[in-house]
C-alpha cells in the first residue's frame, strides 16, 4: 500500500446488495459511502474529521442505516468526544446517538428480533423508527466482530477464546475465520486472519496485519492485494484493494477476474452539508 492509498473496510447489508464503505485517509479524516454491488454504483457520502471505528460499526439488514462508533476529537455537542450515533447511510447525520465514556467500550448492532434491545433512550434523537424496524444489541469486543453477524466462523486452529481476556488481546493476532463460497458445498472459502482483529481499526492492519486467501480443497491462494474480501449472496467475490480500489471479481478460485471496478484512492476530502434525507429516518 501506498502512502496515498485509503484503508479500506466494508460492511455488508444482510438482506440486501449494499455495503457501506468506510474509508480512512488522509490521516485523521474518515469518508462513508455507499456501495451497491447489484448495479456495480458507489454513491459517496459524509466526509467527516474523525475516526470511524470500524469494526465496532453496523450496517441494518435492509442497508438503509448506518451504526457508527465515532471518535472526534473536535466535537460540539453534549455527548462529548466519543460517541454511538445512527444514521441513513450514505452519511452520518446522528439520528439518534448516545455518548460513551471514551473508546474502551462497545458499539451496538442491529438483530432482526425486536425484542432485543439493549440500549436505553437515546441522548439525541429519536430512536422509535429503528425501534419498528429492528432490534438493537450491544456488540462484544471480539475479533472479525463484523464479520462473524455475516457467516464468518473461526477455524479450527484459532486459539480458544477465554473469559480471562475479553477484548482479546492475548489471542487477537492468531485468529483466523473463514466463510464458504454460496454455493459451493464448502468446498471454496475466505480465510482471514492476524492483525489482532478486534482493535483493527487501531493499529496497523492495513500495512498486511490483516491477511487473505482463498481456499478451493487442499490449494490455497493468497490474495496480497486485498485488504478486505467477502462473498455477495451469488458467490461473487467483493473486495477492496490495497491500493484503495472497489472490486467485484468472478470466477473460480485461483481464476477470478475483475468485473467491475471504481478507484476511491484519488478522493480528498470534501465535508459539505448532508441533504435533507440524511435528516430523515
């Protein structure tokens, strides 16, 4: 990776053919948008100058909402500094939002029961319309949190998880997860692994912490240009490059080529108003 090039992380919607992209670069300015795999379109949104904790971020089952963790250091309001906030993705105009006491605790995600709810009222907004939608639940500080709410499981070889060390910083760089190719019985899957996972948005991973490869049987294929990789719902293989680039690839593992692309490295910031929908659930 270059030094220009974005870190790059996405979440997918679970019902839906939408992820949000959560890009970091330059240094202490964060960038959310929308990437819709269906039509092959990204929709760019909220700049924002901020730290966007990655893994403890959400994306609703249906793609239209946003649950960030936010540190921003500039912040104006009563909440303070740190923050949980809800919002219509492409941006990040809080809906509803709850303050937090700062960034060693935990973000919340959306579950399809609405009987799970473990927030409280929030501190700015309102939280009803979510509340009809979906439940909310208070995500734990373990590794590839994101990715094990979309198919992902530990291999065999990871360490096992202990109570001892909950936001798993002992184990957190030997954890591998994998998730099988829809379709193929198991047989093709995504590994990914190391980079101490749970805190990936805090160090490093971008550089190579976090790694990738595909496994068809007994042949494994890294892929050493991506810095984050999952399966649509086809078995197409989305990822984001290294060097800052959006990818569908298809194929067969070892053979997939490049369907469609769109290069965000060249994005600089651009904070401006959200529209008026940003304000509406």
């Amino acid at each position: 990776m270059t030094d220009s090039a974005p870190r790059l992380f996405c979440v997918p919607a679970s019902r839906a053919p939408v992820l949000a992209v959560i890009r970091r670069g330059p240094s202490d300015w964060s960038h959310l948008g929308a990437w819709d795999s269906a039509r092959n379109a990204y929709t760019p949104g909220a700049w924002i100058r901020a730290h966007l904790y990655a893994q403890r971020c959400d994306l609703s089952p249906d793609g239209r909402w946003f649950a960030s963790f936010t540190l921003k250091p500039s912040a104006r309001w009563d909440l303070g500094a740190t923050y949980v906030a809800i919002s219509r993705l492409p941006w990040l105009t809080a809906l509803a939002a709850w303050s937090t006491c700062g960034t060693w605790t935990r973000g919340i995600h959306f579950v399809e029961d609405r009987e799970v709810w473990q927030v409280g009222e929030p501190e700015e907004g309102d939280i009803a319309p979510c509340r009809r939608a979906f439940g909310l639940a208070v995500t734990r500080p373990a590794s590839f949190q994101v990715e094990r709410r979309r198919g992902w499981t530990e291999t065999a070889d990871s360490p096992p998880f202990t109570a001892a060390d909950p936001w798993e910083i002992q184990r957190g760089d030997r954890v591998r997860v994998a998730k099988p190719r829809p379709g193929s019985g198991g047989a093709t899957r995504l590994v990914a692994g190391g980079g101490f996972a749970a805190f990936r948005e805090s160090r490093e991973w971008w550089e190579g912490a976090i790694a990738y490869a595909l496994v068809d049987g007994d042949a494994t294929v890294p892929l050493e240009d991506v810095q984050w990789a999952d399966w649509d719902a086809t078995g197409r293989l989305l990822v984001a490059t290294r060097d800052g680039r959006l990818q569908v690839r298809e194929g067969a593992a070892g053979r997939f080529a490049v369907a469609w692309e769109i290069d965000l490295a060249p994005l600089r910031p651009e904070p401006t108003a959200p529209p008026a929908e940003a304000q509406q659930w």
